[in-house]
C-alpha cells in the first residue's frame, strides 16, 4: 500500500472547507499529531470516542478526520485521570494525527445542510449561510422543492436517506412541502427567523430543545427534530467518498462503531 504526506490530504481538505469559514468560537483543524507524516490508511468519523479510536488503531489508521473537534472548548490540561484526558493521551502515544472539520465544513458546499439539501433532491440553496440581525451567523440553507411534495411522503424519504425512525415533529404539519430551510446539529433559535423570510413551510433540524420547540409552535411552523448524530452524519460520509476519489491510492473507511449516544428501549 502506498502511504502519502497527511499534509496533502489536509490541505486538499481545506480547500474545500477553508478553515476561514469557521465561527470564531470554534476549533478546528489539527487536533493531535503532524502534517509531516505519511499514512495510507484514513478513518472519517464523526466523533472521536474510545470506540473509534480502538476501531483506527485496529484498522492502523494514521489519521482521524473528524466532524466534532476532539479538544472544544480549549483545554488547560490533559488529565489521564479524566477519560477525555486518557483518550487524549492514548491518541498522542500512539502517534495519531487527528483533524476537525468542524463549522467551516458546516459553511461550505460540502457541510451537512448543503448535503442533505441534495441528497433530498432539492433545489439549489438560497444561501450557504444567514446573518441575522446583522450579528448572528447561521450555517444553515433554505431550499425549493422542484414539485411540492406530500409532508408524509417527504418525511418518510427523509427517515430513509437519515437511516432514522425516531424523527420528531413540532408543530402543525403541513399537507405539503414546498420550501425548506435545514439546519443539522444544533438548532439555534434564530433559524425560526431566517425559516420565516425564507417563507419555508418545513425547518429540518437536530437537537432542538424544549424551550425552541415551543416558540417553533407558538409561531404555527412546523419542525422536524432528526437528532444531531443522524442529520450530520451523511456530509462527513460524502467527504470521506470525496477524499477516496481524490487520493486512490489511500485506503479510505468510515467508521462502523461510530453512533448516536442516544438508543430507544
């Protein structure tokens, strides 16, 4: 197996998630390890758990790319006495590289809303992203079905593209779809705004709190909750395929212990 430098792959990343896009919260990019490396086994995942670290040592990975940083917020100390502090520390001992596309993946026409705007077979996005009131960022797209579809036959291809049957339905459900605003991961309440200009009849989410599921139902809009594992999952899939296709000679797999830390009875 050929082996290539792990900058080649992280900058080709970046180009097509400039870290300049991410929130200035953030952190994302290099978590663990070097770009002066060589491997020829990649691992993509969402999180970075002790599931999926002793999944990439068994595969002999010699990076991680990752939707969810390893280390957010900023850490003062790696204590081994903590398990976010051993995973750290088995990460370094075990001379990994480990790298976060985070917000400026969610940003760009490779983030989870543009992705499952398409895999929907929607129209193209309205916008990649929305400022509201001048000073609050979205990551979030609003889109157009080509035909106005059946809300229950929308959400049902919904279920299926997401793998999901534990979707979540705020509000009063429309007889039919037409526009759509998305915004996976964490909802944000300022997305009921950005839904409203956009005159959408459907906002797809994840992690949609009590407190915003009211306000989504006191403004008579309709939401559905697809939780915030299931709704990002396809865009780090898609980019893992897209990393394959640029670096043939790699071997490219993702992550098959990886889940949501939610289950049902």
């Amino acid at each position: 197996m050929k082996s290539i430098m792990i900058s080649e792959i992280l900058d080709f990343l970046e180009g097509l998630a400039p870290a300049a896009l991410a929130d200035k919260w953030d952190n994302t990019g290099l978590m663990t390890g070097s770009r002066q490396k060589r491997t020829g086994k990649v691992l993509f995942c969402l999180d970075l758990t002790e599931d999926v670290f002793n999944e990439a040592c068994d595969s002999d990975a010699g990076l991680v790319i990752t939707h969810h940083p390893l280390i957010f917020p900023n850490i003062g100390n790696i204590d081994e006495d903590t398990p976010e502090g051993r995973l750290i520390t088995k990460i370094i001992k075990r001379n990994m590289t480990v790298f976060a596309a985070h917000t400026n993946l969610d940003y760009s026409s490779y983030g989870p809303n543009a992705i499952l705007a398409d895999m929907l077979g929607l129209g193209s996005p309205q916008s990649a992203y929305e400022y509201i009131k001048g000073d609050i960022r979205l990551p979030l797209v609003s889109c157009r079905c080509y035909m106005p579809a059946l809300f229950r036959s929308f959400a049902g291809n919904l279920k299926a593209i997401l793998g999901s049957d534990d979707l979540r339905i705020i509000g009063n459900v429309p007889e039919k779809v037409t526009n759509i605003t998305i915004m996976c991961g964490s909802y944000d309440k300022a997305c009921l705004e950005a839904a409203h200009r956009a005159s959408s009849d459907l906002i797809i989410s994840g992690d949609i709190k009590y407190h915003h599921a009211l306000e989504i139902l006191a403004h008579g809009a309709c939401a559905i909750d697809a939780g915030h594992y299931c709704s990002e999952i396809p865009a780090m899939a898609m980019l893992s395929k897209t990393v394959g296709e640029k670096f043939t000679d790699l071997e490219i797999t993702f992550s098959r212990t990886g889940s949501s830390p939610f289950h049902k009875l």
